[in-house]
C-alpha cells in the first residue's frame, strides 16, 4: 500500500463528520470536510505522530550517540506507522510514568515503550493489540549474596516507578524494602554503589548490564499476563483500527520477526506474533515494563 494513500473507510467516517458540524456554525461543509479527510487519524499535527517513549529502555526503546530514538519498538512502530499512511514519527522522551498521562490528556498520539497492558492502564488509555510478553529479572551483584527471590527478604530492591515490575514486586515481594527510580540507569547506579541491593527490571535490559557491569541474574521470573502495546488515547479509534492492521500486517509477512531476531538475537521467540505457517509450538517469552 502506499504510505499516501488514506483508507476509504476512514475518509468515509472524516466525511460523515464534518457533515454533522457544518450544520452548528459559520464553517463550511467543504472546508470541514477537507480538513478531516486530510487528517483521518485525528491526530495532533497532520501527518505526523507524535509518540512519547523513554531514552534509557534498550533494546526496546533508547537513544543513540546521535540523540536519536531507536530499537525494536521504535522500528516497529514506524513501520506499523508506515502501513498506515504516516511516515513522519517524532519521539520525545519521558519519564515512564508520565507516559500514559501524557498520552490521555492530547499531548502525543501514542506512548511508544514496551508499555504492558493491564486493565489499570486502560482507564486511562487505550491500546493496539499486544506485541510482546515476557519474563522479568532480578540483578543484583555478584557479592549481595542474593541467590533466589527469597534472598530479597529485608534487602533493598529498586524498581522503576510505574512499571509492571513495580507492581508484580509489591505484591510478591512483601519482605523487601522497595526503592523506587524514575528510570533503569538511576537504579543500576545506585546497584553499583550499593545503596541498593538488588534491582527488577526486564528480561532483555536485564542482559545489557549485566554485560555492561558485570553483574548477575538472581531469578529469571515468567508474566506473560500483560503483552505489551502501543498506547493511544481513547478518543482515537481510526489511529487504533489502522495501527493493529499494520502490527497484523507486519506479523504475517515476517517484518516482526525480523526486526525481534535484529534487537533479541539468541532470545526465545513468541511464536504467537509469528506468521501463522511458523506457529507450531508452545509461545515462548520476551519483556515488557
């Protein structure tokens, strides 16, 4: 398809609309109609998303020495995006947790990070269909003595605010004193300086630093309850409609799993996000915040 062309059932909805309001004021039927036919998706600038996302979530979601956003959600979305009709995404960090706010109240048309889908979050926005699942890791240092999620008791335990991690960490995690980050380096710092003793992030950034610092997996912990989406506001159906084509589109023809062998090499597979001729056995997991 190409990336100009608009869906004949979107144009058909912006017409009908602008039908509706030409009869409330001085604007005219054909002005109003030019202008939502030319902006189907309802978004902010025409032509352009603009997706809130964090700078420190590799593989996921990061920037690299250029200042420029990147990883497997970054390119995937804008591929997604491209299906659509847009090939104009900007990305502007936050912080996680002011993400979905951000996203509900106008300020971007999606939230862009590996961003898990609960029922809490949906109060507030809405999602695309999942993309990821995945496990969740506890990395500590090699001398804390944290062997096992039991080791945790009366430990300090960082955690980034606003994340399943976060959750899944208070209500399994009740003997450690949980310390809580706006982001993962803060509390891999503070790992290293050992004002904390151990840290629950996701699977795939687990790796990185322990690469990166030397330091080690403690548990390795399964939740494939919440995939994870690209967040939308609830007024946007179109822009939610064409981003779930795309995502469809780019799982059947293999993009998806292209762009997961680029960012996950050697990870396992979700089989249920490949093309439905490779979907032969159990799904296997990836992450998400």
């Amino acid at each position: 398809m190409s990336s100009k062309k608009l869906r004949p059932g979107f144009v058909a909805m912006a017409l009908a609309a602008g039908l509706a309001l030409a009869g409330c004021g001085g604007t005219s039927a054909s002005s109003v109609e030019a202008a939502s036919s030319s902006n189907p998706y309802g978004l902010i600038q025409p032509g352009t998303i603009r997706a809130a996302s964090i700078g420190d979530g590799k593989p996921y979601t990061f920037t690299d020495a250029q200042g420029n956003f990147t990883g497997f959600d970054v390119e995937l979305f804008k591929d997604v995006a491209h299906r659509a009709g847009v090939d104009n995404v900007v990305f502007t960090g936050q912080d996680f947790t002011a993400i979905l706010p951000a996203v509900a109240n106008g300020q971007f048309d999606a939230g862009v990070a590996a961003i898990g889908i609960t029922d809490k979050r949906k109060q507030t926005v809405d999602f695309s269909n999942g993309y990821l699942a995945g496990y969740l890791t506890l990395i500590t240092t090699k001398t804390s003595g944290i062997k096992n999620v039991d080791g945790l008791n009366g430990k300090r335990l960082g955690v980034v605010q606003g994340t399943l991690q976060e959750a899944y960490a208070v209500k399994n995690f009740t003997s450690a004193n949980l310390v809580r980050f706006p982001d993962n380096n803060t509390a891999i710092a503070a790992v290293n300086s050992g004002s904390v003793d151990a840290h629950f992030l996701d699977y795939e950034a687990a790796k990185a630093y322990q690469e990166q610092y030397g330091l080690i997996s403690a548990a390795d912990i399964p939740s494939f309850d919440a995939p994870a989406g690209f967040a939308i506001a609830k007024d946007k159906p179109a822009l939610k409609e064409a981003l779930n084509k795309g995502l469809t589109e780019a799982m059947e023809d293999g993009t998806w799993k292209k762009l997961y062998q680029k960012w996950f090499p050697g990870s396992p597979m979700p089989e249920q996000y490949l093309p439905k001729a490779e979907q032969t056995a159990t799904p296997a997991p990836t992450a998400s915040k």
